[in-house]
C-alpha cells in the first residue's frame, strides 16, 4: 500500500525492479570520510535512468525523441552511515503512475545487506516543444509505458 498525502493511498503498482550497482569514492565522502547525502540523490536519478534504459529508453532515444522526465520532488532517509570504497545497490522500482507523473521508490543496499537509504523520486513524464532547452510539455502516460515496467 502507497500513502500519498494524508489520508489518501492507492495500490502500489507492481513494478520489475532495477539493480544499479555502486561505490563510495572519496570525492562522494564528507570530511569525516562518510557519504555526503547529495551522493543518494546522485544516485537516485542514475538508478532511475538506468531502469528507463533497460525497458527501452536510454538517454540517447530520449533525446532523440525530445523526450524528458524532470524531477519535480525528492526524498531521501538516511537509514545507516556508509563509508569510503564501501560498494552498494540502488534497488528501484515504479511505485505510481499518475496522469503525467510517476513515483519511483529507491532502496541503497550495502553489499553486506545493510540498508542505507531510502527514498523516492516523483517526476514528470513531458516533451519538449521543439527539442532539448524548449518548453516542456506534460505528456499522459498510456497503457504501453506502464506495460514496460510491469512485472511479467
């Protein structure tokens, strides 16, 4: 069960999951030489970009297409300290689709099973007008793309 706001919940929808492995190097480390928090968020919107990538939708077409999915929100909780070259997974999932937006839920998983972050990422599913740095327009999600995602 999603909770949205307040009181409001639908069901989750059944999305396969992406793996996105990664890595604590020094430049993501604060100088007490664990993770800087920006670093999930990093890694959030790569993980999210990688699952796009694996349904059919890397970058390059998105592009091509003039295709966006800007963030309009993100949230992150800090569940367990990570540390320099300490190696990890970004687990991510589609948990909503809306009209035009869509909430992916993102877990970061040391290797040793630790969980060190959760969080989520609601963005919007647009066009822009005429090519990368237009406007952008919001575009309804059909059936074919929340088909992609959805666990066979």
């Amino acid at each position: 069960m999603l909770i949205l706001s307040g009181s409001v919940s639908e069901e989750e929808f059944d999305s396969i999951e992406g793996i996105f492995p990664v890595q604590l190097h020094w430049g993501d480390c604060d100088p007490a030489g664990i993770i800087f928090y920006p670093t999930y968020f990093r890694w959030f919107d790569a993980a999210t970009w990688s699952l796009f990538a694996s349904v059919g939708y890397p970058a390059k077409r998105m592009r091509a297409e003039n295709l966006a999915m800007p963030l309009v929100a993100a949230e992150c909780e800090f569940k367990s300290s990570a540390g320099q070259q300490d190696r990890a997974e970004v687990k991510s999932r589609i948990v909503r689709w809306g009209g035009k937006s869509f909430v992916v839920r993102h877990q970061v998983v040391r290797e040793d099973g630790t969980l060190l972050a959760t969080g989520t990422e609601t963005r919007v599913w647009g066009r822009y007008t005429d090519g990368p740095g237009t406007p952008l327009k919001g575009l309804p999600i059909g059936e074919e793309l929340k088909a992609l995602f959805r666990k066979p």
